[in-house]
C-alpha cells in the first residue's frame, strides 16, 4: 500500500517485519552458529539481539497517534536495515556486522520511539 507521499506505514507492518528478524536471530541455529564464534563478536551480536527485542516491546506499546509521524519520516531507513538484516542474518561469520545493522535498525527506532526510558 501506498500513499501519493511515498509507502503507507503502520505499526503493525514494521512490528511484523521486525519479530520475524527477531525470531530468525533466537533460531536454534542462529544459536548454533553464534555458539562458534569468538567471544567478542558472540557480546556483539547478543547485546544488539537484545536491543531490537527492546526496541519491538517498546514500539509495540506505543500508541499510534504519537508515533506516526516518525514513523513515517523514518520508513525507509528503517525498511533498508530490516532488508539487510533479514539478507544477512544467514552469514553469521559477519555476526559483527549484523550487530552493528541491528543498532543502526534500533537507532531508527529510538527516533521513531524512546526505546530506553
């Protein structure tokens, strides 16, 4: 759907896109695969799952009403990290430069809503 501005963006949308990235990142294979890496790029990658798991919860306590106008103004990035997040979650090799798409994503996100209070 889209509007004459540009794509038409709901909270539900993003949310669903957002746990399905969430729910590939808690896989038992991701597990797996993080498991092996060394321990700094295994902190990086947890610490930035963690933070998107923040992220979504306080997203998916907003209301609507007070969010959608960031939300909007920040629809695109925030569609090109979850892009990139969900092409490179299968090469956890990379798992520090998932982490630090996963930031950028919560980033967005801490525009779009105040994720830490």
């Amino acid at each position: 759907m889209s509007s004459a501005s540009g794509p038409l963006v709901t909270k539900k949308d993003t949310l669903d896109e957002l746990r399905l990235v969430e729910r590939a990142a808690y896989a038992a294979k991701t597990e797996k695969a993080v498991a092996a890496l060394p321990e700094a790029e295994q902190s990086a990658f947890l610490s930035a799952r963690q933070a998107l798991s923040t992220g979504i919860r306080k997203l998916s306590k907003a209301k609507m009403a007070d969010i959608r106008k960031e939300l909007e103004a920040n629809a695109k990035e925030l569609s090109d990290g979850i892009d990139s997040l969900t092409k490179s979650l299968g090469d956890l090799e990379k798992a520090v430069r998932w982490a630090m798409a996963i930031n950028k994503v919560v980033g967005v996100l801490g525009r779009v809503v105040s994720i830490f209070v």
